[in-house]
C-alpha cells in the first residue's frame, strides 16, 4: 500500500461516517436523541483530524515541498486551510451539543452538520484528485513512499493511543448502517 492508497482508504471511512452524521443530526435537530452524535464527533477530531489530516500537514504536504510543489502556488495552501475550517466547524458542533437542550442549538447543530459535510465533501474530493496527480506524475520515488508510510504508521500509534483505529473503522460501518 502506498501512501496516498493509505490516505484516499481513510478518505472512504470518512464519507461513511459523514452519511451516517448527517442523517444522526436530522433525527438530533428533530428532537430525536442520538448517543452516537458524540461519538462521531469524536471519530471525525480522532480519526479524520488527528490522524488523518495530521498524515497529510506533517508527512505527505512536506514531502510534496520538498519536491517544489509550494502552498502558495498549488492546492496544498488551500487544503491546509480547509483542515482548519473542519476544526473549526468540529468546535462549533460540540458547542451546540454542551448547550443545554434547546431546539435552536439542535437547529443550529444540524445547519453546520451540513455546512461541514458539504465542506468535507468537497475538500476531499479535491485531494483525492490531487493524489491522483501526484501518483501519475510519480512525484515520490517507491523509497520516498515507502518512509512516507513508516512515518504516517506512526501518527496512527500517536492520534490512537486511546482507541484503536480498527475500532473506529467497525464503528464507522456500525454507524452508516444505523443513519445511513
């Protein structure tokens, strides 16, 4: 497995969860309870921010620099500032969640649940075609890659001290098949 095969593999367990939070958060919005809203949040801060995006600003983007592919003159600046804004929006929906129990913060929970799926669609919908690039232009060499995924296996070790990744991934079918 390469590393964008490692990445672009995430970026599906990502979308399976975003079903599945998208349609929780109707049923939240709705009045409807739903323990597994915090847990996706969870997911998306663990999973899709500490780990998966952490591979992509620390491991992959430095790599592709290093190979003159600059954030100011290709798709790496914007990129790195969409993961800001899904922290940013993740921030927001835990604190609609903290408030108390009120069908304006459910309101508003559901409104930037979609703000964020429609954002996260859309940013990774652009890297998996930028990933695609980068493998057909041959931009890493086999050996380059291949310390690339040592690298990004140890930020899973990292971002998953607490939880496994696997479990993650079994959740995220759990939850899709639930709301999705």
């Amino acid at each position: 497995m390469t590393s964008i095969d490692l990445l672009v593999a995430e970026h599906r367990v990502i979308e399976k969860v975003l079903d599945a939070f998208q349609e929780a958060a109707r049923r939240y919005a709705a009045g409807g309870e739903c323990d597994d809203v915090s847990a996706m949040l969870r997911f998306f801060q663990t999973y899709g921010d500490a780990a998966h995006h952490e591979k992509e600003e620390q491991v992959l983007f430095p790599a592709l620099r290093r190979h003159g592919i600059e954030p100011d003159a290709s798709v790496l600046g914007p990129l790195s500032a969409q993961h800001a804004s899904c922290r940013a929006l993740v921030r927001d929906l835990h604190r609609y969640l903290d408030e108390p129990d009120s069908e304006r913060a459910r309101r508003a929970f559901a409104a930037t649940t979609d703000e964020y799926a429609a954002m996260l669609r859309l940013h990774i919908a652009l890297e998996d075609a930028f990933f695609a690039e980068v493998v057909q232009d041959e931009v890493l060499s086999p050996q380059e890659d291949d310390a690339l995924v040592d690298a990004m296996l140890a930020r899973d070790e990292e971002a998953f001290r607490e939880v496994a990744k696997a479990a993650f991934e079994r959740s995220a079918a759990a939850w899709r098949g639930r709301h999705g």
